[in-house]
C-alpha cells in the first residue's frame, strides 16, 4: 500500500480563513507541504500560529478555501462528509495531546475498538502494543497509566489501521524531558520502520533532533526551519 | 456494543443510580397498574364477566350510575327483542341494598336481577344454578365474609329473606359492593313494592302484574354490528357497549382517570430523568467522542452504541424494578384492591421502556453535532 513514489501527503497552496467580518484572519497562508512515507516531519512555531489549522486540514477534518489536499493520492477536499469520515478511518492515524485515550477501556481495548471502527476484529492487539513497549500494560486502564504510557499507547492506536500518514499533535505537553525524548523516537522508529509518513505539531525544540525534515509556522506561513539537520 | 458494555462497567456507580431510579419507578408503575386493575375489577368485574354485547338505558338517564337509576318498560324490552341483529334482549334489575346474614354480619350487595335460564344467569362455582325464587348466586370473595351456601341474607327494612345456594367463579363486583345475582321475578316484586317480610314465593309473584326492569342486556347475533343509534330512537333508550358502561358505574370514571393520570405523569418523569442523565454523560464524554470521531467513528456507530447502552439499562433496571414491585404486590394486605394482570403490566413496562429510550435518543442525538476538531488542542 504504502510505495514509496506517491506522498502520502501531499498540500499544495493552502489558505484557510476562520472567524467572520472583522475578526477574520488568515491562520493557512499559500501552504505547501509534501511527505513522503517513512519520513517524520516537525511543524513548530508559537501557539496560534497555524499549526493545528495546518493539521486539521491534512487530517480532513477542515476544509481549505482554496488550494488542494491530497492524502495517499486522494483529494480529501473532493470527498463527501461521510467519505471523508471513512477516509480518515483507514488512511489517517491521530496521536493526540496526552494521548486522549477513553477513559473507560484498557490498553488492548483502546486497539481493539479502533479496529473495530474499522470493521476488524482481530487487531493483533500483543504485537501492536508490544511495538511500543506496552505489551506489560495491556490489562491497565488510562487512569492507571503515566503520560508517557499513555502517549505510547495513543501511538499504538493510531497505528492499528496501518494509516499511510500518522498526524501527531503536541505529543510531549504533558511529558518531562526523558520521557519526550522516549515518545518522540517511538514516533521516528514508527516512520522509518513501519514506513509512515509522520506529521508532528509540536512547540517543544528539544525533540526535534529524532525528525526528518522540520519546518517552522508563523503566523500562517509555512517556512523550513533555519537549522535543518 | 463494545464500547457500551465497557462504559457500563467502567462507570458502573453511575449507571447503578441512574438504574435505581429506573427500578423505582418500574416499582411504582407496576403497583399503580396493579392498583388500577384491582379497582377496575373492583368497581366493575361484576359487568365484565357478563357475556352482553351492550346495555340500553332508558333515554336521559344520568351517566353516572346510570345502572340503578334507569327505569325501563315492557315496550322498550320488546323492541329491543324484535330489532335486526340483536340474538336475544333481557331485562336487567340493578340496585345496591344492605343487609344482614343470619350469623350477624353486615353486608353490602348489589343486586343483579336476571333471567334464570337467561344468557345472563352467571356460571356458578359451587352450588345450584340461578332458578330458586328465594335463591341468590354471590360474589365469591364473600366466603370471605363467613357467607356459606345455605346462608339466609336478611335485606335491611325489607326483611326479605334470600338464601345463598351458589356462588360465582371469581370475584363478581360493581362499584365496590359484592354482586349477588337473583331470578328478575323476585327483583321485580322488590322493586314494586310487593316484597312481603320472609322468604318470597311464587305465589307472590304470580300475584304481581309489574314489567319493569333498570336496563336491556343486548347480545348481538355472532359476526354483526347492532344499529344501535337507530334502534335507541324508537326503543327511547340510550345504548352503550359493554366497556362503555362501566362508565356508568359508580366511581368508575374517576377512579380511573385519576390513576391513569398519575401513570401518564410518571412515564413522563421517566422520560425526562433518563433523558437527563443521558444528556450529562454525553456531554461529559464530548471530549471523548470527539476523539473518537477524529479517529473515524461514524456517527451511527456512536449513537448506535449509546442507545444499546440505554437499552441495557433501562430494559435491566425495568425488569429488576417490575419483579420487585410484583413482589410488593404480591405482599399487599387483602383491604386494597390490588390485581396483578399480565397485560397491563406488560404494557406499562413496555412504555417505561419506550419513554426512556425516547429521552435517551434526544439526548444521544447530540453525539452528532460534537465537532471532532475539539480532540486537537489541549484542555479535556
């Protein structure tokens, strides 16, 4: 699925426009990003920047007023709204702030029901969280769990419907310093060894080192990080 | 229903409350539906066990216990006798009196004047069919009373005597008051005013020229609906169906009403509650779903899951509360008019159920305007 000639993203020209009248603002400006399968790729850059706008657009889950998104080949701006829930499901993976588990479902669960979202009954729950050095925790619910497990887990989620693009949103906010450095390699083994392309929003500098490519958002506009590795 | 059942455990002490209110009003509802039976069966089992198809009335006749109050004639019988479709018409005596049996006790009846060999004589339990001109056939729950076969009730000012040789199968009541069926003959020479201290006779019957009776049983030919309104304009009756007249009862009407309207206002309170409780859940788990809608979920999926989820609870909590309020009931001192009927237990937990999904589904609808870009960003 995964070949690695199409991006599997692919945003060309993007502008988005919130708010109405006077409070309008421009929080995409003529965005343009591609990434390719297996890299990681960093957005930074101050709050209210961009940076969510940014991933709420590849994650089709806002539509640009202009320009064009293209996940694995698919314009998901063209899509319907139910398509473009059915899209997500199985192409794109979320890794949230804190990992956002649900509260009520232990670690194997949390898989099992994303695999289930997606008609799968045999997530090979062990392996998958085995993966991401939780295999011991499987039995535990999220309030059971540290930041860092609970992050580690999330991954694993995103990860269970084998997306083409993985989009991860302020991963470390909740993490001392250890334990980011821990959460984002995972996210680079993950791009590198189960070949997805990774899109990380992120403030914190410190883990950039584990990226790929790094790019730097303000106010709007998109720009490669002045000290690209 | 995956996640259904998880949340149910999960947040078990929640569900738990919720479920206990359910139960409580499961419990009420089905000691009210009990309640009402008892007081319909009270009021009126007397007519329901009647195999009439409907009662004429003499015209302008007051509603309202209307059985006892109406007067009808010879004529209106005999039109009713001779009118299209009806199988047979007779003569009904209805009036509560009070009386005395011979060990003592005070008793109430009401008496049912009928046809001995009439499709109205009732079926008897134990004893002699209706035909005796001194014979009645009581209630059954008047053994109840120390009243035995060969008892003599001695009716008050009267001093007519009528001596028990049957009693009916099952409780025969209206308006409250044990019913006590007697040829129409010797209803008839009470009525008139013929009634002579003791037990009556034939003679005495045969004496009297008096062919009044209170209503017309009417029993219509198998398969065929009476004219009825026709029929009234030249019978000078007012007709109603059997279930209609229960109405004419005493008390029946606003019995009735009232507990039905109780009934109404708890599967409201039972709607509004769940509906309620599943508002707040699903707002406190918004970030939640929102979440699990960045990930993919169909909003079909989710309200899917959260009405199975409601089903659980409400058609368990139901159960638990119905078999504990038949358990109360079972419990109820004899004094209260209480009925258990399948039926109407049947149809009130049904409807607790149904007004609870109802509340639950307006609340779960929401699930589908919570926006899934709330999972992105910090706060929970």
């Amino acid at each position: 699925m995964n070949d690695h000639t199409t991006p599997s993203l692919e945003i060309t020209d993007v502008v988005l426009e919130l708010g109405d009248g006077e409070s309008r603002v421009r929080a995409l400006d003529e965005v343009s990003l591609t990434v390719m399968p297996g890299e990681f790729a960093a957005i930074v850059g101050p709050s209210g920047s961009g940076k969510s706008s940014l991933l709420a657009i590849a994650g089709a889950m806002a539509r640009p007023d202009r320009g064009t998104v293209h996940v694995h080949g698919t314009d998901v701006s063209k899509l319907s709204k139910s398509a473009t829930t059915r899209f997500r499901l199985r192409n794109i993976g979320f890794v949230f702030q804190s990992g956002n588990l649900i509260p009520s479902l232990t670690a194997a669960d949390q898989l099992r029901l994303a695999g289930r979202l997606a008609g799968d009954r045999h997530v090979d729950v062990e392996t998958l969280l085995g993966s991401v050095g939780m295999a011991h925790r499987a039995k535990h619910r999220p309030g059971q769990l540290s930041g860092g497990e609970r992050q580690r887990v999330g991954i694993a989620r995103a990860l269970v419907n084998t997306p083409s693009l993985l989009l991860v949103d302020e991963p470390t906010a909740a993490l001392d310093r250890r334990r980011s450095h821990e959460v984002v390699a995972l996210l680079a083994d993950r791009a590198h060894n189960a070949n997805v392309a990774v899109v990380m929003v992120t403030h914190d500098r410190d883990v950039l080192e584990h990226c790929d490519r790094i790019f730097e958002m303000v106010d709007g506009r998109l720009s490669v990080h002045a000290l690209v590795n | 229903m995956f996640l259904a059942l998880r949340e149910l455990r999960f947040a078990r002490g929640r569900f738990a409350l919720m479920g206990t209110v359910i139960a409580l009003i499961s419990v009420l509802v089905v000691l009210l539906s009990g309640l009402s039976s008892g007081l319909v069966n009270d009021g009126v089992s007397g007519l329901k066990a009647m195999p009439a198809t409907a009662f004429a009335f003499d015209e302008g006749t007051m509603k309202d216990n209307a059985f006892s109050r109406s007067v009808i004639d010879d004529e209106q019988l005999k039109t009713w006798q001779n009118a299209d479709d009806v199988a047979a018409a007779e003569p009904m005596g209805v009036n509560i009196v009070n009386g005395v049996t011979d060990d003592g006790t005070q008793i109430d009846l009401t008496l049912f004047g009928v046809e001995p060999d009439g499709f109205l004589s009732p079926a008897v339990s134990t004893g002699e069919q209706l035909g005796a001109v001194a014979g009645i056939i009581v209630s059954e729950p008047l053994r109840d009373e120390g009243v035995e076969l060969g008892s003599v009730v001695i009716l008050d000012r009267l001093d007519l005597e009528l001596t028990v040789i049957g009693f009916t199968e099952g409780q025969a009541t209206f308006g409250h008051v044990d019913v006590a069926y007697l040829p129409i003959d010797t209803w008839r020479l009470m009525a008139a005013g013929l009634a002579e201290p003791g037990a009556p006779t034939q003679d005495q019957i045969d004496e009297m020229d008096f062919g009044y009776a209170s209503v017309v049983a009417i029993l219509a030919e198998e398969g065929v609906s009476i004219d009825f309104a026709t029929i009234d304009v030249t019978a000078e009756t007012t007709t109603m169906t059997l279930t209609e007249s229960f109405n004419a009862s005493p008390g029946y009407e606003a019995e009735t009403l009232t507990l039905s309207m109780i009934q109404f206002f708890l599967y409201a309170i039972c709607a509004l509650v769940v509906g309620a409780f599943f508002m707040v859940w699903t707002i406190q788990r918004s970030h939640d779903i929102a979440v699990l809608r960045a990930m993919g979920a169909s909003s079909r999926y989710l309200v899917r899951d959260s009405l199975t989820q409601a089903a659980i609870l409400l058609v368990g909590f139901t159960v638990v509360g119905v078999a504990a309020g038949i358990g109360m009931g079972a419990a109820m001192p004899d004094a209260m008019p209480f009925d258990l009927e399948f039926e109407p237990i049947a149809i009130a937990s049904g409807l607790t159920i149904l007004l609870g999904m109802l509340g639950a589904t307006i609340a779960v609808l929401r699930i589908t305007r919570i926006d899934p870009l709330r999972a992105l960003g910090g706060q929970r």
